[in-house]
C-alpha cells in the first residue's frame, strides 16, 4: 500500500470518528447532516485513495454502528455503512473515469 494512501486512510478514520462523535452527542438530532458527513467523507476520501474504496468506506462509517451498538444495542445503526459505500464508490468511480489513479 503506497504512503499516501496510509496517509488518506487515517485520515478518514479519524474523519469517521469526529462524525460518529459528533451524531453520538445528547443534544444532536439531525441525522441528514450525520448521514450528509459521511457522503461526502467517504466520496473525498474515496476520490483521494481510489485503490481500495470498500476499506475507505468501512473506515469513515463505521464507527457510527459500533458506538451506536456498544452504548444502546441499536443495531440499526448499521444503516450508516450504506452512505459510507456510496460516496466512496461515488469518488473511486470521478477518480477512475477523469484519468485520475
């Protein structure tokens, strides 16, 4: 795996991170702009290291369902993978079609 793409994937993982700690505050209620985050997340992250967008997906999304499981057993949380897997297929699929990889 190349450095810069190292790089893109903690980057995201801790982009993914601030946005489940963000959606997992008491007094947050706008799940849109949860889901919004991780859309467009996913898809820089997903633009920037196109190599493997299933792991950058995972690695922005995730922490969402694991928090959300861990504190209340809301097992619906795992929802949250599908924005995750569309924007970060959405940025491999500009990368690769503009002549970017």
């Amino acid at each position: 795996m190349k450095k810069i793409s190292i790089i893109v994937l903690l980057l995201a993982t801790i982009t993914g991170w601030a946005i489940a700690w963000i959606d997992l505050r008491p007094n947050w209620d706008d799940t849109g702009i949860s889901v919004m985050m991780v859309l467009l997340a996913s898809a820089l992250f997903g633009y920037l290291s196109p190599q493997k967008p299933w792991l950058t997906a995972l690695v922005v999304s995730v922490w969402i369902p694991l928090a959300s499981i861990a504190i209340s057993n809301n097992f619906g949380a795992l929802i949250a993978l599908i924005p995750g897997f569309i924007g970060a297929y959405f940025g491999y699929f500009v990368k690769t079609r503009t002549g970017g990889r």
